[in-house]
C-alpha cells in the first residue's frame, strides 16, 4: 500500500514538474512577443 502511495505521489510530482516547465514556456513566448511588438513600435515611431 506504501509503495503504491508513493508510487503515486511521484506521479503527481512530475506532472507538476512538466505543468511548471510549460507555464514558463508559455511565458518566455509571450516575453518574446512583447518584446518583438515593442521593437516594431519603436522602430515605427523612428
């Protein structure tokens, strides 16, 4: 029953893990696009 629980629990863990690693995947590509929009304005506004 221990090993089960345990078995599980790391279950829970690695998809936190994955769930984390793609909340900061999903971020770095929206930095990624605020950064491109604010290039293409400034090089508008010049």
């Amino acid at each position: 029953m221990r090993s089960t629980w345990r078995r599980g629990h790391r279950r829970t863990l690695k998809t936190k893990e994955l769930t984390q690693s793609k909340i900061e995947e999903v971020s770095l590509e929206i930095l990624l696009r605020h950064a491109v929009k604010a290039k293409h304005g400034l090089e508008k506004k010049v």
